[in-house]
C-alpha cells in the first residue's frame, strides 16, 4: 500500500477519533421494535452482545466455518466487527451505521461480515487488535477489521461515523478490485507483525531473582505514579490497575519502601471517594474519563470488582481502614444483588447506556434529591458535592466526595457516628427511586476466566472479614463452574449461557480458576480444592504449553487454528494468562513438593525477567511472582478440631508471604505427615519444608513469620 493511501487512513482514523467524543443524536434502541424486518445468522447465538445485532440489516455471521468458507467460495473480503454487550460506542456505530440500510448493502454485497463478542472469543479479537496497533497505533471497540478470505487482516480500526464508514468501505472496496496485490502484500506484512507481537524466547541463563531487583522496577514506576490523585500520571482516561496495587501491597511488606504504600493509598482512597465508585449501589465502574477518578465510563464489568475486592480486602488487612471494608461489603451487595444467577455462576457485566443515554441510570438532578430528601436533602448534597449547576454535564450531578468522613463530620459539627447515619438514610430513601429508572443493559452470559475473578475476590473477603455468607456464596460458584464449566478429561468451557457451554475455553479460564481453587482451598481447608486445581494445571500443561519457549500458548492446541497461535505476556488491567499459570504453578508447587512445577515457573518468569524491569507497571502480576521468588512464602500448618478458628486468626493478619495449609485431619499433603496431635490444635510455621517446632498460639506462630 502507497504512502500516501496510509497517509490518507492515518488522517481518516484521527478524524473519526476526534468525532468519536461527541454524542450522537441518532441513538435509538432498536430491539424495542415488536417486528424485526430483518434477521441475520446470529438470532441463533447466545452472548447477547451477538443478539444485539440480530436484526440489523447486516447479514451478520458469527465466527465460524460458515463465514469463512463462504468468504473464499465467493471471493470476498472479510469484514470482522469486534465489540461487547456493555460497550457504549459499538452501540453507537450500530445505530448510526449497521441499521443502515444503504450501509447494510454496501456490506452484504460486498463482503462477508463477521461479528465477535470480543469476551467470549478473546482470541479473534487479540489477532485483529493487534492488527489494528499495527495499521495505526491504536485500538478499542469496537473494533473493525477488514480481511483477505483466508483471514489475514489488511485494515483495522475503531469507531467510525457512516459518512466515513463508507468511505472506508468503497475505497477498500476499488483496491480490492483494481489494486488487489497491494492488498495482499499489506496482509502479509500486517500478518507477519502479528505472528511476531508478544512473542518470547526461551532464556537460557541461569535464573537470578534478587530483592533488589524490587527496587529496580519501582524506581522507574516511581515517575510514572500521580501521588496526589492515584493512580498514573495522565490528563485523560484512569483505569483501575489492581495488580499494580497488589503487588506494591507486598513490595511494601518487604521494603518498607513508604512511597509504594502512599501510592496505593491514595489511589484507593481517591477511587472509593470518586465517581468511579457508584456511591449509591457499590461496585466500580470500567474507568474514569478524567484524571480526578470523577466521570466515570459508566459500563461495570465483573473481572474489575472481583479483583478490587480482592485488593479492598488486603489493604484492609495492612491498613484496617473503615473506608475499604464498606467498599467490599457494597461491591458484594451488588454483585450479589444485580450480577449472580440463580445457578451461582456471575453475569459478565452492566452497560453504559439506559434508555439510550450514557449514565442516565446513575445520575440525578439536585431538584430530584430535594423531592425525595426534603429537609435533609442539604447535607446529603454538600457531602456528595451535589448542586444546582450539576457537577456533570447538563445541570447532572455524579455522587462523589472530596473529604474524608472525619473532616467533612467536623465541617458540620456532626459526630461521625451522626453522619453515617443521615447519608445512610438519604441512600435508602434514593436507591428505590433510581431502581425504578430503566436499567442499564445485562450481559448476563457467563465466563470462566472471570467467574474465577470473582470467586477468588469472594473468598479474599471471606478471609479478611470472615463473613459466613461470603464463603457460601463462593462455594456454590466453584461448584458452579464443576458442574457447568468443567468438562469429561478436565476441559474447561470459556462461556455458560441458557444451559449451554460451547467455547472451548482459554488459558486465562483455565490460570484463573487453578488460582481460586487454591485460595477456596486455603479458606477450607478441603483438599478437593487443591486436587482439582492440580488437575487444570496439568490439562494446561498438555494442551496449551509451547515447547520451544516453554511459555503458554492462549488457545488450546484442540482449537481450529487462527492465522497466528497467539500468547498473551504483559498485564493489563486482567493479569496475563501467563504470569498467572507462573503463580498457579508456583504454589502447587509448593503444596505438592513438585520441583518441576516450580521449575517451570520459575522458566516462565526468567522468560520476562528483562520486560519487567522496563516496564513494571504493565508486568505487575509478573512482579508479584517475582516477590515470591526472592522472599518464598512460609507454609502454615494448622492442624488440629480448633483449625478453621486459628487459620481465621491468622487471616487478620496481612501475610502475603504466607500459604496455609491443614484441617482437622492430616490429610493427604506430604507436608502434614505425621503433624497431627491427639487433643491439641498445633501451628507449625515451615519453609523450604523445615519446619519450626510448633506452637499452639497464633500470638506464638506471629513472630516467626518474618
């Protein structure tokens, strides 16, 4: 392709970046309409971001042999459209453009046309995002790829407004036909970039992790960190990152570095007090479109609550701050409350959008507050920053606060405890009323990889705060994965929907899940747990490994094969698939005194030893990894009729460093052979499987827990 064809689309993608900012007038929900004129191949899908689209003018097809082998019986390009349910501008581009008759025409007779819910196959969406990093240096959804038939991608953007949509369109369309080597040729470069993106070779050095490798990645984290406000320096979009967070948790623990504590601190404090947070219903949404955590993108997604409330819960633990147990405790209460099936499996996520506007669920007008409060209505304002003028957009107003309890109660001359009671009643007099508001679209499909997300940030709660419920409701969702998701011959699904699995599932199903079965095994204390995370791991390892890197592939080698048989490496706001296999790895490891599990986690993180360093933020999970490589964590046996009380002690008690291990029996762990003593609860701390003569007080088995 000429310079000045991709001069020209670099100029085409800035103009539709810039337009994409602004709302459009033409947003209407078109599945209200009793009788659908038109109706493509994927009325018969399940993920109802595909149903959304069921009815456009598109002849949509869902990925799949179909598409493809009629894409090359006629010729045509393949057009791949690339989005999720709760995504506020692939609904805009659906309502300006696939509802389109005379766009729909373009695209049907023209190109076979793909739509993809990027959620249950990550893996489609990882190839043509990848291409469009490659084609312009950018992504998000949706995404719109265009493709030889074979599948190899030419172009891929994002969003595009119709008039520029079909510019896109017929111009591919006049080089499809006239300049059809040059397509090609910029297929097999774009392809190539692809096949090599995020590839890692095998490192045969030695592997040497040291503690003061630590500081090296932190201090180049250092700069990047907006002490003030939380979270990264940026003057647009923040993302919760939490395992940025978990793992400066524990490099604290080690260093007593301060600055890596005040980090995390405040970015918590600061997100628990913004508009991130939904002050009134609990749980976060996907991310903040200003740099003070204040206007959310109003979409909440399940993988970013359960893995907040894992990091809510630990820093309670360190810090026992009143502030992080509400938001676990709220965050649950909706989760539970808007995200859980009857069955116990969790819904993937809310949308952005009610009633065709972004938000429109979570917002309020101070006149409504007034009306609903009366006299009270004054103080609930000023502690949520409520005005006339609104404190958004068009006089709307986004719950946040800028002082603490303690500081803002003293402004008023209240007691805290007088407070807490007034903002209490003013929210249980609102929450009706904004309940009866049209709600935000449900993705109510199910998804492995993140269930186990949830599940683990469950039982982290449970651990912290030892609330019974908490550990019941994860119970039925572990066990809701065994019996929906787990397979004949240890096979995980990636997605659950009306009584079906159909996804054969990915490595992030399968890294997740092993590492919430451990932690559901070290808050019961029932080997089932531990035993069946053993199994998921060594189904991964047949089914998923690379030989020659020694990494993991994300498709399972039983999958039809895409154009590149990708791995996925760095951390985004879910941890890679791979570091969380070298973490999962590790721990069975440690449990089943397996050398060559550790072997090769330890392989798998010396892979990435130098990514780390240079860019820790975006290996945090990794990073946590390598805390436990240079600081390997205490085994805690506790065994005895009195266990579960004393592993509930011990659990008050912030310990990263710490696997636990036990029952009231010895079990079948080599490390609790012969442990066992008649009429007594025992405590033994070990490491490297020596352990220290044992005690029968958790105040006792403290200190030797460095």
């Amino acid at each position: 392709m000429s310079k000045n064809t991709l001069l020209y689309f670099l100029l085409l993608i800035l103009l539709q970046s810039c337009n994409a900012q602004q709302k459009t007038d033409t947003e209407k929900n078109a599945h209200d309409k009793e009788n659908h004129l038109y109706t493509n191949e994927l009325v018969n899908e399940s993920s109802p971001y595909l149903l959304q689209h069921a009815h456009n003018p598109v002849n949509w097809y869902p990925w799949g042999d179909k598409a493809l082998e009629k894409a090359k019986a006629e010729n045509k390009m393949l057009l791949i459209s690339v989005g999720y349910a709760a995504c506020h501008w692939c609904h805009v581009m659906e309502h300006e453009s696939f509802e389109d008759t005379s766009v729909a025409r373009i695209m049907n007779e023209n190109f076979v046309c793909i739509k993809v819910d990027r959620e249950e196959r990550p893996d489609v969406d990882q190839i043509y995002m990848n291409a469009a990093y490659l084609t312009n240096g950018r992504g998000g959804w949706p995404l719109n790829a265009l493709a030889l038939p074979d599948g190899r991608p030419f172009f891929a953007g994002t969003y595009f407004q119709k008039q520029r949509w079909m510019q896109v369109l017929n111009f591919f369309m006049d080089k499809y036909k006239n300049e059809l080597a040059s397509v090609e040729e910029e297929a097999t470069r774009i392809t190539n970039g692809i096949q090599t993106m995020e590839k890692v070779p095998f490192n045969s050095k030695e592997a040497e992790f040291k503690v003061a490798d630590l500081d090296g990645f932190f201090s180049g984290w250092d700069k990047l960190i907006d002490y003030r406000l939380g979270g990264r320096k940026t003057n647009a979009n923040k993302f919760p990152m939490p395992s940025n967070y978990l793992y400066l948790l524990r490099y604290y623990h080690l260093t007593k570095n301060e600055k890596a504590l005040e980090a995390t601190k405040t970015t918590l404090d600061q997100m628990a007090m913004g508009g991130i947070y939904d002050q009134l219903g609990g749980g976060f949404a996907r991310y903040s479109t200003d740099p003070e955590w204040l206007v959310p993108h109003f979409e909440k997604m399940l993988y970013d609550n359960g893995q907040l409330v894992s990091l809510y819960s630990e820093a309670y633990q360190l810090e026992r701050n009143p502030l992080y147990k509400k938001v676990v405790y709220e965050t649950l209460d909706f989760i539970k409350r808007e995200m859980t099936s009857p069955e116990g499996g969790f819904y993937s996520s809310l949308d952005a959008d009610s009633d065709g506007e972004e938000g429109k669920f979570y917002v309020w007008q101070k006149s409504e507050i007034d009306t609903v409060l009366g006299a009270a209505s004054n103080l609930f304002c000023k502690y949520y920053n409520v005005t006339d003028k609104g404190n958004w957009e068009h006089g709307k107003n986004i719950f946040h606060k800028t002082k603490i309890d303690e500081q803002f109660a003293r402004g008023q001359r209240l007691t805290l405890q007088e407070l807490e009671r007034r903002i209490k009643s003013g929210k249980e007099k609102l929450f009706p009323v904004r309940a009866k508001r049209i709600r935000p679209g449900l993705d109510d499909k199910v998804l492995t990889a993140w269930n186990a997300l949830m599940l683990k940030g469950y039982i982290d709660a449970y651990r912290v705060f030892g609330e019974p419920e908490f550990l019941d409701i994860a119970l039925k969702n572990a066990n809701f994965i065994v019996s929906k998701c787990l397979q004949d011959g240890n096979r995980l699904t990636r997605n659950y929907k009306d009584g079906k699995a159909v996804i054969n599932g990915f490595l992030d199903d399968y890294s997740l899940t092993i590492e919430a079965f451990i932690a559901l095994y070290q808050a019961t204390f029932d080997e089932q747990w531990l035993y069946k995370a053993k199994d998921l791991a060594d189904y991964a390892i047949a089914h998923f490994k690379d030989e020659e890197s020694k990494m993991f592939f994300y498709t399972s080698d039983l999958d039809d094969p895409l154009i590149a048989r990708k791995m996925k490496v760095s951390d985004n706001v879910i941890p890679s698939p791979n570091s969380s296999m070298a973490k999962a790895l590790y721990l069975l490891g440690l449990y089943f005194y397996d050398e060559n599990y550790i072997s090769q986690s330890k392989q798998l993180l010396n892979n990435v030893k130098d990514k780390i360093s240079g860019q820790a933020p975006f290996y945090s999970n990794w990073a946590i990894m390598y805390y436990y490589a240079v600081n390997e964590p205490y085994e805690v046996a506790i065994l005895g009729e009195d266990a579960d009380a004393k592993r509930q002690e011990l659990d008050k008690k912030y310990l990263p460093n710490t696997i636990l291990l036990g029952g009231k029996k010895e079990g079948t762990l080599q490390l609790l052979k012969n442990k066992l003593v008649d009429d007594k609860t025992t405590i033994y701390v070990c490491r490297q499987k020596v352990c220290k003569l044992p005690v029968t007080e958790v105040a006792k088995a403290l200190p030797l827990i460095k």
